[in-house]
C-alpha cells in the first residue's frame, strides 16, 4: 500500500495475499482478487468476484465512495450474505458498494415525553404539532416521539376480550380506537410530512395503524425526513394481550433512514427483546436506535444501556407518560381503567449513548421535552474493540438472514 499524502501517489493497492491494517491488526483483508483504491477519483477498483465462506459475492466494479482519510483508506472484507462490506479505517461501513458519507458531528435531539389526548387522533395530531414546533423552536434537528403517541396506549383495557369470547361493549371500545387510527398516507400523516419539511426536521411518530385494505390495525412508527421522505414500521409481533388489537407486522419490518448522523432505524417497546431483529438493524449499520416505548419498568432502563453497549450506537428511549385520569369515558373499560395506578405510564425517557452512559436526563412521572446534543463521533470510535456485526463476527460460523418486506 502506498500513500496518497504528499503526492507520493494516488494509488491504495491490495494484492492477492491480502493486506492487515497497521493501526488496527484485527481488520485484515483477505482477498483472492486484486483490489485498488484511488484516491483522485475516490473510487474501489476489484478485478472480480471476491471469494468468501459461504458464498462468492461480487462488488461493482466502480464502487464509489468518499474516503475518511485520503492516506490510509483500508479495506476490510465483512463476510455477511447481504455481500461485501468495505470499511474505513475508522469503522464507517460501505456495505455492497453503496457510498456513505462522514458523519455529521452532532445531532440535537428532543425525545418527546408526553400525555396524548386519548383517543382523539385530531387532538393527539395538534398537540403533536405544537410539540414539534416547540422542539424545532430550541434547535432540534431530530424529534422522537413515543410508541402510539396517536392516539394512545390503552393500557389496562380488554376491548371484552376473553379466552374463546368477546363482549358487545367492549367491540364498542374497539371501534372507537379503530376509528382513531390512522392511515399511513391519509391527511394526518400527510400533515407531519409537511411540517417536517417547512421546519427542516426529522420527526419519529409513533400511532396505531389503520391498514388501507383490511380492517387490521397495527403499532407502527414513521420516520419522517425534512425532503418529506417517509419510511413506516410496522410491529413484528404485538406483545401478551396487545395481539387482540394489533396485528403481527406483514411487511415494513426494518426499514432505516438515511441521515446526516448515519442511518436510522427503530424497533417498537419489547421488539428490542428480540435479538435477531437487533442484529437485522446492525446489519445496515445504524448509529442511531430509536425505541419507541410504553415500558416504564425498571429492568428496562437495563436494557437500554446492554443495547447501546450491543450495538455501539445511541439508544433513544421515547417514552409515554399518562395518569389513570387520562383516560376518555368508555363502555367497557371503567372498571379496568379504574384499577390502575393514578399514573398508569410513569415515563422513563432519556438517551444513551453508545458507551452505555446517559447522554441525557431521565425523566419521571411527568410531562417534557428533553434535549441533547450527540457526539456522532461517538459511534465510530465505540466500534475499535468491538463491532458485533463486523470485526468482532463470525459469519462463518453464524449468520442472520432476513426476509425483508
């Protein structure tokens, strides 16, 4: 290999035998092809296939992408099915020949902890505007908010539901929280797509689905970009009871945003209970891990920091917080909601960053927004000892694949 600096040459080569970054032993390249990176064009030249255990993967023969540094632009075969990964020095991925750009340093966050109006979508959707105006209002860049925000968790409630039978009243219920449901593309979401823009945000919403096609609802959160870019999540599998009002996720499983802080992904509350659907965000490299949640138990705030640690990216815990008092007059519900403590969700919400250290407040017991600024730089430097889905895997010996729909 010979350096781009000081005009020595403008050519990073690898040759058949493979090459072991200096700076970093662990990161080896172990090609039986040729492989050239130039520095002037900023392309990665391969002569052909690259050969790896469990397959023979093929990488564009121009691969564009932008160096880290232009002197030491090391390349590292990461044997994953999706294909080859090449990396810098610094643990930026490139996976199949796909660019990605440097991160951006830092990414001021608001994590929206808040009441929604219980089953009003029209009054969940206005308060939701204001809070995004406020958060945009203190220098937000990105703003998140908690699972089913629109238009509500209905914590402690059956909907009638029994083993083998269901109640008149509690359909009543049910209906009422379908018809307060929204459509992915309808006008309320349409709404937050415009507010994103004419702000200059990203906003995550999490709401109750109600599919365009069938009578089935899902918990779904969108991310949402300021060129007004909308990418939906759908629930993989609804936890305990939720299953009688959501259904299981048929497609929407783990779509991620590009951002200016690398690519974005979520899962819903007890989906980070699900270790193959973390390892599938992994894969595509996310920095940024949003959670969506009504999970205010203690043993929770455990899982955030193992996750952020697991993943070496920032956890955002959006967390909803509501009282029993919240709650709108039901038929079949008095009784259950009147069980409840007098604040039925407690909150909880904070972020942290990928050391598994707080990077903000946790708040408790009330309404807030709270903001921090992220050291991107963070992740990448978190990834020198371990990264699950790189250097420190072994997909020779295992392997996730996923049915992406």
């Amino acid at each position: 290999m010979r350096s781009s600096r000081g005009g020595v040459s403008r050519l990073l080569s690898i040759g058949r035998e493979g090459f072991a970054d200096p700076f970093r032993p662990s990161l080896f390249m172990a090609s039986r092809e040729n492989w050239a990176y130039d520095a002037q064009t900023e392309t990665i030249l391969a002569s052909g296939a690259v050969r790896a255990v469990g397959g023979t993967h093929r990488l564009h023969m121009e691969a564009e992408f932008t160096p880290l540094y232009d002197s030491c632009c090391i390349l590292r075969r990461n044997l994953l099915r999706s294909g080859v990964s090449v990396w810098y020095n610094h643990g930026i991925i490139l996976q199949g020949g796909r660019p990605m750009r440097d991160l951006k340093n830092t990414c001021r966050v608001a994590v929206v902890q808040a009441t929604p109006v219980m089953f009003r979508k029209d009054k969940c959707l206005e308060k939701a505007l204001r809070l995004i105006d406020e958060a945009a209002g203190e220098g937000a860049e990105l703003i998140v908010f908690p699972e089913l925000f629109i238009p509500g968790y209905p914590y402690g409630m059956t909907f009638g539901f029994t083993v083998g039978s269901r109640k008149a009243v509690g359909r009543e219920d049910w209906k009422m929280y379908y018809d307060n449901s929204l459509l992915a593309d309808g006008p309320e979401m349409r709404k937050l797509l415009r507010r994103a823009r004419e702000l200059g945000v990203y906003i995550s919403m999490g709401y109750s689905e109600r599919d365009a096609v069938t009578g089935t609802l899902y918990n779904a959160n969108m991310m949402i970009s300021p060129e007004g870019e909308a990418l939906n999540h759908r629930k993989l599998k609804p936890t305990g009871s939720e299953r009688v009002v959501w259904g299981d996720a048929d497609r929407d499983y783990f779509p991620v945003m590009d951002t200016p802080w690398g690519p974005m992904g979520n899962l819903i509350c007890w989906e980070s209970y699900m270790p193959l659907a973390r390892v599938a965000l992994y894969q595509k490299g996310i920095s940024l891990y949003i959670s969506p949640n009504t999970n205010d138990n203690p043993e929770w705030q455990d899982t955030i920091r193992h996750i952020a640690i697991e993943g070496h990216c920032y956890f955002i815990n959006a967390d909803l917080v509501f009282r029993r008092s919240d709650y709108p007059q039901t038929v079949s519900g008095t009784a259950e909601i009147a069980a409840l403590p007098d604040i039925a969700c407690r909150g909880g919400s904070c972020v942290i960053d990928p050391f598994g250290h707080e990077a903000s407040v946790t708040v408790w017991d009330k309404e807030d927004i709270i903001y921090a600024d992220l050291d991107m730089q963070k992740v990448p430097a978190s990834r020198m000892e371990l990264d699950c889905v790189g250097h420190y895997a072994r997909p020779d010996v295992l392997e996730l694949h996923v049915n992406e729909k």
